[in-house]
C-alpha cells in the first residue's frame, strides 16, 4: 500500500518536536524535515489542533503538546501491566528491587518499581528520569540503538557525567555497548547514584526495536560483581520473556515455519 505523504510529514515533524530537548522555530523544523514553511506551518497547525504540539505565544517556539503524554501514559501502562507478573518474579527470585524503564527522548523514565524488601535497598521513584545515556539500563538503550541515533545522542548530551564514576570518553563508552550487545544486558556500579549497582536487559517490540529495559538494582555491598554475573541470567531472561509477550521473535518464527 502507497504510504500518504502528507502523514508522513506530519510523522516526521512530530518525532522532531517530541524528541528535542529544546523548542524549535519553524526554519529550524521546515529546514530538518526538508520543506518549505509553508507546509510545515500547514502540519503544524494540524497538529496543534490535535494538541500533539503547542507553540509558545512569546517566541513562537514549537514544544510538544498536551495529547502527546496521554498517548505515552496509555502506552506504558500497557507494557507496565504486561510485564508486572514477570518482575514479580524476578524480585521474589533476587530479593533486590526490579524496575520497568523506558526511553524518552535524551532521557529515560522509571515507570515501574518493585522494590527490594531489605532495609538497605535502592529504589528509584516512578516518574523519574536521568539522561538516556548514563547507568545500566543507558547503556543497554544506546547498545540497541540505530548507529546514527547513538552518535546524535553522544554528540548533543558530551556524555555529562552524574557522577564521578560514570564514563564520559566517548571511544571507551562505544567499547562498552559493544559488550552489552554481546552479553545481552549491561552492569554498572555508582554511574546514577553512588554505591549502587544497576543490571538492565532490554525489551524488544514485534518489529526488534528496544522500547524499555528491565533493570535490577541494590547496594554495591550487596551486588558485587561477582553477584550480579550470577544474577544477570535472570534479569535477561525476564526481559525475554516481556520480549515474547510483545510479539518478539514471532515473525521469525512463523517465516521459518
């Protein structure tokens, strides 16, 4: 079937908007997307009257809109009541808090928590966000990532470290997703909060893309690194699952059968 062009723009000028991490003016949008302005005006206003973008009245600025969160909102709560029974599991197995992560633009969202019953536990709130690039479950995102998304994100954020821990050369960082594609989930110790360790794996939708991690999360006096290569099976195999539930791998399967 012929794609419509016009919504195909519409598309374009939408994933601009929403994954910027600063409003953009309409040269900057009918100069990135490649027409001219007064068809990307044109799209613009249709999407506003659907409030999927918004302009600022002071600089004129486009951001995105109100309807775009409610779209998000319904998604994740999906994929969070979707996978919940499996980090049930996962949490009653590890005894350490599990969280369900997704990407959002240059960030990434905690939007589910099961925490850990220890006194001594990490648990990040729901709602939170850090820079998509930074900890394990950054790691496994950017690992999964198209080649030229990665190197855009790497370019506009420098890496910015959030602690002093955390790598911030760009050829070490390019090394390290290297082995997470490899291993299949990423490990990492005080990159987002001090003297805690993070094991993400990531989840996939039907089409392969990484659309949230599961990431499992305590103190570094409890996960040392020989721990957390013992639990790391686990947490893969959780967001496998997930994975699964998604539609993950059935293509393959049924043009293999």
């Amino acid at each position: 079937m012929k794609p419509v062009r016009s919504v195909e723009r519409a598309i374009s000028i939408l994933f601009l908007v929403a994954q910027s991490d600063a409003p953009l003016g309409l040269s900057e949008i009918s100069r990135s997307i490649g027409l001219d302005k007064a068809t990307s005006l044109r799209l613009l206003s249709t999407l506003g009257n659907a409030k999927l973008v918004q302009q600022d009245p002071i600089t004129r600025r486009y951001i995105p809109g109100s309807n775009i969160s409610r779209l998000y909102s319904t998604w994740r709560s999906d994929i969070r009541n979707l996978a919940k029974p499996y980090m049930e599991i996962l949490m009653r197995k590890t005894e350490e808090t599990v969280c369900l992560v997704c990407p959002r633009g240059l960030e990434r969202v905690t939007i589910e928590v099961l925490p850990s019953g220890h006194e001594l536990a990490v648990v990040p709130t729901i709602g939170s966000a850090v820079p998509i690039y930074t900890g394990a479950t950054g790691r496994v995102f950017m690992a999964h990532l198209q080649e030229v998304e990665c190197a855009r994100i790497i370019k506009q954020t420098n890496l910015h470290p959030l602690t002093s821990t955390a790598v911030s050369n760009p050829a070490v960082y390019m090394k390290e997703l290297e082995q997470v594609r490899q291993a299949g989930y990423a490990q990492t110790t005080g990159e987002v909060t001090i003297h805690s360790c993070a094991i993400a794996a990531p989840v996939f939708n039907s089409a392969g893309e990484i659309i949230a991690a599961i990431s499992l999360r305590g103190p570094e006096t409890r996960i040392t690194n020989q721990r957390g290569a013992e639990l790391a099976p686990a947490v893969v195999q959780t967001a496998q699952r997930i994975s699964e539930e998604l539609g993950y791998g059935q293509s393959k399967t049924a043009a293999a059968g």
